[in-house]
C-alpha cells in the first residue's frame, strides 16, 4: 500500500463519516513528528525533548 493510498483513504473516511475535527490532530501529531525527526541530529535536539 503507497503512502497516498492512506492519505486518500483517510480523507475519503473523513468525508464520510463527517469526522473533521480530526484533521487537527493528525495535523499537529504529523508537525511534532517532523519537527523531532528534523532536530533529532542538531545542537537543539536537548532543548527540544525538554519541552517533552
């Protein structure tokens, strides 16, 4: 299954089900995600997990 099979999916099942609040959420988990992923090797990475 490709990655924009999910993507589509999902947002076949949210038009569905009526489920929009959703996307926020899945928005900001994706957001701190990256933002993570991306720091994970830098200098900020300490002041970053201390947020957490």
């Amino acid at each position: 299954m490709s990655k924009v099979s999910i993507v589509s999916e999902f947002m076949e099942f949210l038009k569905v089900r009526k489920k929009f609040w959703l996307m926020p959420i899945v928005f900001i988990l994706l957001m701190l995600g990256l933002l993570i992923v991306v720091t994970s090797n830098t200098a900020l990475a300490p002041f970053i997990y201390a947020l957490f």
